[in-house]
C-alpha cells in the first residue's frame, strides 16, 4: 500500500514513458471502441442497413472513450495502459480523481484533436494523411508539452494536467498493491 505523502513524492514518467503508454492505450482502446461501437453498429448495418452519421459516431465515441477514461481515474488512477507502464494519474491532494477532475482532465486531454482538424482543413489531407498526423500529434506533439512547464518543471505536468490541476507519477517497480 502506497501513502499519499508517499504518491506526492514519486518523479513525474519521463517523456518516453508517456508515448510508450499512450501507444500502448491506442491498442487498449481499439478493443474498448470494437466492443462498444463496431458491434452494435455493424448489427445496425446489417439488420436495419442503417448508419450513423459521422457526427453522431463522433460524438458517440467521444462519450465512450470518456466513460473509460473518467471511470479507470476516479477507481485506480490509471487506465489498462497506465498499469502496465506503472503510471498513476492524481489529484492535487496525492488521492484519486474525483469525477469533476476526471471529467476537466478527459476534456482537456482530448484538445489535440483541435490543431488536428485545423490541419486537416489547412493543407487538405487525405486518408492516411489525416491518421499519420492525429498519431503524431497524440503519441509525440501534445506529450512534449511536459517540457512548457516553467513553473515546476521537476513535475514535467503536461498542459491538460496543469489546467486540470493533476499530475502522472511514475510508480516504484516494487509496488503490488495501490490504494
């Protein structure tokens, strides 16, 4: 069992730390989408030859993913993904999220999604233009915002962590249980 003295005193995960669990949770995820979206959708399809439109899927997706976001971090602090990688999301205090901090957390986290579409939309990307650079901008460009934390930069806080108050810290490998 870790204390909350003890969660507030561990080092923030160095910046290829976090990519490598950000990759690992873009895997996670895509089970998390296959179980919650393709099937129910691919019944609608094939029962009903219905489809959603893709604002509704959006929308859709993104209350998904945020019920598996904000549930792993008001329970654990840490996703399937942070678990593996020994990464724990607090609040302030060194405790679990609570579910507004989730919440603020999840929508300031998802904002890389915005310098993608106003990419997109500058230089009309196409299909496999418009993956490669939602990848590049999830798993390596939003992640290097640790390094825009004048403040304390011994906490490396990434810029959703900051506005949401939160911080990752990187777990000790001997630790079995968390509180």
């Amino acid at each position: 069992m870790i204390t909350t003295a003890e969660l507030n005193a561990l080092p923030a995960p160095q910046f290829w730390r976090r990519v490598a669990f950000a990759l690992y949770e873009q895997l996670v995820l895509l089970g998390v989408i296959a179980f919650t979206f393709l099937v129910p959708n691919l019944g609608l399809g094939v029962l009903f030859n219905i489809s959603l439109p893709s604002w509704l899927t959006f929308i859709y997706l993104y209350v998904i993913l945020g019920i598996y976001f904000i549930w792993y971090w008001t329970k654990t602090g840490q996703t399937l993904a942070m678990q593996t990688w020994r990464v724990r999301m607090i609040g302030p205090d060194g405790h679990h999220l609570t579910r507004r901090q989730a919440i603020w957390r999840y929508f300031l986290g998802s904002l890389w999604i915005v310098p993608c579409v106003l990419l997109q939309w500058l230089f009309e990307l196409q299909k496999w233009q418009i993956i490669e650079m939602l990848f590049a901008i999830a798993l390596f460009l939003w992640p290097l915002s640790i390094y825009l934390d004048r403040v304390s930069p011994q906490l490396r806080q990434s810029l959703p962590d900051r506005l949401a108050r939160t911080r990752l810290v990187e777990l000790p490998k001997n630790l079995v249980t968390l509180s």
